[in-house]
C-alpha cells in the first residue's frame, strides 16, 4: 500500500497549534490532568499527549468528546 504525503500550507500548521493550545487550556480551566481526561474519555494519556504534541491530529467527534468533558458542550 501507498501513502500519498501532500504539504500542508503554513497558515494551517499555525492554526492547527492555535487549536491545540485552546484545547490544552479548556482541560486545565476543566481542573483535569491527561490521565483525568484519558480516564473520562476511555482512552490512554498518551493518546492525549500525542493530540498535544501535533503527532495525532484530533478529529470533530473527537473534539465533542473533549468538549463534553471539559464542560463547554
């Protein structure tokens, strides 16, 4: 199998750290740690991590999990 690479432009690499830092800062006004989070959300810290480190790129259902979590759906 193939893996297409296609770039990503620049302005969206900065958008996309903007998200992740709002979503970082929405966890903590939620006084929850990652391994809170993780436990919240069935999944492991590291999963968190990786969204927060850009290595894992969150999706729209995902995003409402996190929402809901963090008190802000």
């Amino acid at each position: 199998m193939r893996i297409l690479h296609f770039a990503v432009p620049h302005s969206y690499k900065n958008r996309y750290r903007a998200f992740v830092k709002r979503l970082k800062l929405s966890r903590i006004e939620a006084e929850l740690t990652q391994v809170e989070a993780a436990e919240k959300l069935k999944i492991s810290q590291s999963y968190i991590s990786k969204c927060k480190s850009g290595e894992r790129r969150v999706d729209f259902i995902e995003l409402l999990d996190f929402a809901r979590i963090n008190n802000k759906a």
